[in-house]
C-alpha cells in the first residue's frame, strides 16, 4: 500500500466517534495556545506603559539664579504629568516609599528639596550635580525596573539639557560682555593712545617753552643784577649828596653869622660844590627813571614765566594721565620758584607804583635839587649879597637830598630781593629744561606702547565672540545637546509582539507536531507487520502530522494576522517557509519517537528546551553562556527564527534561503532515519514485545 493512502488511513481513525474529532480539533488549534495567547499577552507592552501606576514626588523648594526663579521640579512634574508614559501619582515621600514596598506603585520618581537649588548651581562659584531619585523594588515586577531605568534616562538627559542651556546661555552672555568691554577698553586705548600723542607734542612745545622760558629768565636775571648795580649806585650817591649836603647846611647855619664873609671868600667853592650836587642829582634822576620804566617790565616777564610754569605742571602733572615722577617734583620746585620771583618782582613794582608819587616828589626833589644846585652856582659870586636866601635854599637842598637817600635805599634792598629770586628761577628754569626732554623721551616710548595696545585691543575685541539672542539660542541648543541619536532602525518591527513573533510561532509548531505524535502513532504498526517498505511505513507516519501542521500553520497564521495583526513583508514567502518548518519539525519529532519509542518524547522536549535557549530569539545568542552559542548552528530552530525575521519584518532573503536548505537537509535526514528505524521495527524482539519504558 502506498504511503499516501497509510497516511489516510491513519487519519480517517478521527472520524470514528466525537472524542477522536474532538481531540483532532484540539491538536489543530493547540498552537494557538503558545503561539496566539503567547504574543496577544506581550503584543504591545511599551504602548500601555500609561497604565502602570508609579509615584511621583516633588519636593523641590525652588531656587533663585540671575535673578531669576528657578522652580525645575515643577517644569518636569508637569511634563511628566502631560506624558504618557506611566500612570503618574503625586504623594508624599512617606507614601511613596510605602506604596514601592507593598506593590501598590510599582516604582518612585523623586525631585529633592535642593533639585533646583543644585542645577542653578551651575552659575555659581561651587556647582553640584541635582539627583533625580528613583526607587525600583523587583519583588514587585523586574522588568519594570528595566522600562523604567530606559524611561527616567530619557528624563534625566532632558532635564541635564536644560540645565545645560541655562548655563551655557550665562556663558555666552559674559561673552558679550566681556565683548562690549573689551570694545570699551580698546576705545579708551585708542583715546589714551591719542592722549599721549598729544601729550608728546605738550612735552615738545614745553621742552621748545622752557628753552624760551630758560632765555627769558636769563635776561630777567641779567636785567635785574643791572638794576640792582644802578640801585646800588644810586644808593651809594644819594648817600654821599645827602651828607654833603649836610654837611653844608651844618656849616651854612653854624656859621650864619660869619657866613657872609666867609660866602664872599669862598663863593668860588660853594660854586663848585653846587655844581657838583647838580651833577650827582641829575645822574640820581636818570637812574630812577630806568627803574620806574623797567620795574612794570619785570614784574609782567616774572608772572608770564611763573604763569607758563604754572601751566605746564598742570597739564604734566596735575591733568596728566601717566605723570612722570622724576620731572613732576622739579617743576613743582620751579613753579614756586618762578611764583616767588613774580611776587618779589611785583614787590619791587609795587614799590615803584606805590611810591611813584613819592619817586615823583624825589624826582622832582632832585629836579629841584639840580636847578637850585645850578642856580647856586650860578650865583655863588653873589652869595653874599644873597645870605639869607642861600641858608634858607641850602636848608631845602640838605631836606630833599636826606629824602632822595632814604629812597634810593629801599630801592637797593627790593632789587637785592628780585635780583636773588631772578637767580633761583633761572636755576630751576633750567632743570625743568632738562626734565622736560626726559618728559619727552619717556613719551615717547609711552606712544609706542599705548598703539601697541590699542592695536591688540582692537584685535582682541575682533576675536571675542558677541552674540545676539539668536546666535545664543542656536549655540545653547547645540552645545547643551551637542550630539543627536540620529537613530534609523532598518525594517522597523511595529510592537513587541511582531518582534517576538520568530520566535514564538516555530515554538507553537513544535509543541503542535509534538502533541499530534502523542496520539498519532509515528511508525504504523500494520505497516510494519506487513513487510511494507521503510521508506513508505516512514513517509506514511510523516505525512499525516505533517497534513496536520500545515493546517496548524493556517489557523495560527490567520488569527496572528486578522486577530492579533501580524503584518508580514512577505507574507507568502512566510507561510511557505513555515509550511517547510512544520514539515521539517514533524519528520526530527517522528524520527525521536520512532527511534527511542517512549523515551523520544522526553528527547523531543528536551531539544525543544535547547532549541529555545540558543536560538537568540529574545537576546542575541552572543549574551548567552558559551555552551548555547556553541550548539547554535546545529539546530533547525536557529535557522528558522533569522529566517521568519527577514520575511516578517523584512531585509535580504539570504539567511530564508540557507534556512530552507537547513531544513529541507534535517526533514531528509530525519526521514530516512526514521526509514532505517522502520525497518529495524519490523524485526520483533522481546524487548518490542514488553518494552521497559511505557507512556
């Protein structure tokens, strides 16, 4: 009989009362079971996530920065809030902790009370990291603590981000301020750089002044020992013509009585001597009148050269932005000096001024003097005749030439004063001379400098980022962000369970082909008493299990796509492939059984437990111990999962086409040791006939 109709034989055993349909019906929908409610359980967990109640506390007491109220436990509360991810409840610390302990949350997100006080921080002299706390307990659910770990990552990188910008926004704000004052600085370089350069031609024209003031000095100097030597003549003379004069009035009136003899003997004499008075009061009144005509000159010189002194220590000194200390004090000196000379000057034209109606009178004393000098010696013939008009006349004379001497004296004593003064100024003219070019040379080298500092300034204030609210924003945001997850998952699985679909469908197969060998005898037994041929007695065991998994491979499939909805790349190439999978597991499952009868049950659970645990279909096979990784290329199941993921999910068709000439080697292989297991079955031996083992 050929295997076709064996097989249909075997199967038409099920349509013999309502328990063999019954339980036909149950090992077609069995892969349901670990297939269909497997995955419907776990299909989309991420996206209810908003239905798992975990606490929320915010403790956070706010913080001040810049000015600024800083409140981040309530910026990520409420964001928290308006998510949804988790079912948010606010509490208390207290319950918080006592709801993670007894299950009623299944995890805590707490803000402290110093959150915010930590992360404005950042501005300060001492910053300090904010700590999000989160309180996980696995006694309630593990993987919760996992989701939860990926979640608040993503929270705490938000909030660090934006504690981030804050900063960096400060950041790039002093930028622009330093800016603004470098610009500030570099214009006061280049003023004080235009400043020096004035002051350098100041130094220059006062260096030219103090050569004109050191000349004029000299001349004032000169003039005034001048004057002082005619003063002193004048002196001198007015003295001898006062005591001459004296002397004759002592005689005149000592001798009044006997004058006139003695007039009429000596008329020649007193002739002569008024001659003499006339000469000496004319000589006297051409030196008072240089000194009431030079006086005013002197007085005006001095105050021009204190006043230019003056000016040029205010300006060096005084005004000056950078006052040099070795010239400063010696132009002080000379200022005083120079103020003095000035004042012992006025004196002397005070005196001349104050006096100049009494420098009048005494000029006109001596004017006096001369022509009654000149008319006495015009008539000292006849002083005889004219006695008692030449005693009264001589009396005059000795009064004005005493007045003539006492002024010509005073006169002597200011000059002496001016002419010391005139001296000093000259003297410290001088050294302010000499100060004045080092003033110059030192400005020199102070022009040089404040260019080579305008001119770095300038640079700086060039190289020295200013930005505005817009550049500021765009350089937060990139700097407290600075590398994006440019994230682009090829051939995206849609949810959780079109990810683990590979690996659950192949399982429900197995279990299904598992199950139908329980109650569908591998080998026939009428077969093998017959003397039918193995390969036929191996394929009629195969073929109706294998008829049973294609429709165990229907039914899965259209409840995953129309129930569940499983969306398939290519969804004939996948249920052909797992056509070819229940096919191949069925024939491994057969040759077990068919090989080590009731002990190939515990065999086929077994390789299943191995299959599922080196397969890789929940973590890469690379995470798992050494032995699974070692044993994974040698079992069908590896295969068959890369292979369902590339016509789930889609990408290339290599790893589908080497897993169909996997499988299509194993369901050979498999079968035709089955074969050879069938046709040592057909020999009966006592074991056979009462096997140690029975299920």
């Amino acid at each position: 009989m050929r295997s076709p109709k064996l097989a249909a034989l075997e199967l038409k055993r099920f349509g013999r009362g309502k328990l063999p349909r019954a339980a036909l019906v149950a090992i077609l929908l069995l892969p349901l079971l670990y297939g269909a409610l497997y995955l419907w359980s776990f299909w989309d967990p991420y996206g209810q996530l908003e239905r798992i109640p975990v606490a929320l506390v915010n403790d956070d007491k706010g913080a001040t920065a810049a000015g600024k109220k800083v409140t981040a436990g309530d910026e990520i509360t409420k964001g928290l809030l308006e998510s949804e991810v988790f079912e948010w409840h606010e509490v208390s610390a207290a319950e918080a902790r006592k709801g993670v302990e007894d299950g009623t949350y299944y995890l805590s997100l707490t803000m402290p009370q110093d959150f915010s006080k930590r992360i404005a921080s950042s501005s300060g002299e001492s910053p300090e990291t904010g700590a999000l706390q989160v309180r996980t307990n696995d006694a309630n659910n593990y993987i919760v603590g996992q989701i939860s770990r990926t979640v608040f990552s993503q929270v705490r990188t938000a909030a660090s981000t934006n504690a981030s910008r804050s900063f960096l926004d400060r950041i790039f704000i002093s930028f622009s301020d330093i800016h603004d004052q470098t610009e500030k600085a570099a214009k006061g370089a280049d003023q004080l750089k235009d400043g020096v350069g004035k002051a350098k031609k100041g130094s220059k024209d006062l260096a030219d002044g103090l050569t004109d003031a050191k000349d004029g000095s000299g001349k004032l100097a000169g003039g005034l020992s001048k004057l002082n030597k005619g003063a002193s003549d004048l002196e001198t003379g007015s003295k001898q013509v006062s005591e001459g004069t004296q002397r004759l009035a002592d005689k005149v009136n000592g001798i009044a009585a006997d004058v006139r003899p003695y007039l009429k003997d000596n008329g020649r004499t007193i002739g002569d001597t008024a001659r003499l008075v006339a000469d000496s009061s004319q000589a006297v009144r051409h030196n008072l009148d240089i000194l009431v005509k030079r006086a005013p000159g002197s007085a005006a010189l001095a105050h021009k050269s204190a006043d230019e002194l003056s000016a040029i220590y205010k300006t060096h000194c005084e005004d000056a932005l950078l006052p040099d200390p070795t010239v400063c004090p010696a132009l002080k000196r000379a200022k005083i000096t120079a103020a003095d000379v000035a004042k012992i000057a006025d004196d002397v034209n005070a005196l001349v001024k104050d006096n100049k109606g009494d420098l009048k009178k005494l000029d006109g004393h001596l004017a006096d003097l001369q022509k009654k000098a000149t008319d006495l010696a015009k008539r000292s013939p006849r002083l005889d005749e004219d006695l008692e008009s030449a005693v009264g006349q001589i009396n005059e004379l000795n009064s004005g030439a005493k007045k003539v001497a006492q002024g010509a004296d005073k006169l002597h004593t200011g000059l002496s004063s001016a002419k010391t003064g005139s001296t000093d100024l000259d003297t410290g003219v001088g050294k302010l001379k000499k100060g004045a070019g080092k003033l110059d040379g030192g400005l020199f080298k102070l022009a040089d400098g404040s260019t080579e500092l305008a001119g770095g300034l300038n640079s700086g204030v060039d190289k020295i980022p200013d930005y505005d609210k817009k550049d500021r924003d765009q350089r937060t945001e990139v700097m407290a962000d600075p590398v994006k997850l440019a994230g682009q998952s090829l051939h995206k699985a849609p949810n959780y369970g079109t990810g683990f679909a590979p690996y659950f469908i192949p399982l429900s197969l197995w279990v299904g082909s598992m199950v139908a060998y329980m109650i569908i005898q591998p080998l026939n037994r009428r077969a093998l008493s017959t003397g039918t041929s193995a390969w036929r007695i191996a394929l009629a065991g195969w073929l109706p299990v294998a008829a049973i998994g294609l429709l165990q491979v229907g039914a899965l499939m259209s409840v995953l796509h129309w129930g569940l909805g499983l969306q398939m790349a290519y969804a004939a190439g996948t249920i052909g492939f797992l056509a070819l999978v229940t096919c191949c597991f069925a024939a491994i499952i057969q040759w077990l059984n068919a090989r080590f009868g009731a002990a190939g049950r515990i065999l086929v659970l077994a390789l299943l437990m191995l299959q599922l645990t080196s397969a890789g279909g929940t973590y890469p096979v690379e995470t798992s111990p050494a032995f699974f990784n070692a044993i994974h290329p040698y079992l069908p199941m590896s295969y068959v999962v890369d292979a369902l993921r590339r016509l789930i999910t889609g990408g290339g068709l290599g790893p589908v086409w080497q897993a169909c000439a996997v499988l299509a080697a194993f369901t050979a292989g498999a079968i035709a040791l089955t074969a050879v297991s069938a046709r040592r079955k057909q020999v009966w031996t006592l074991d056979r006939l009462h096997p140690e083992l029975s299920l």
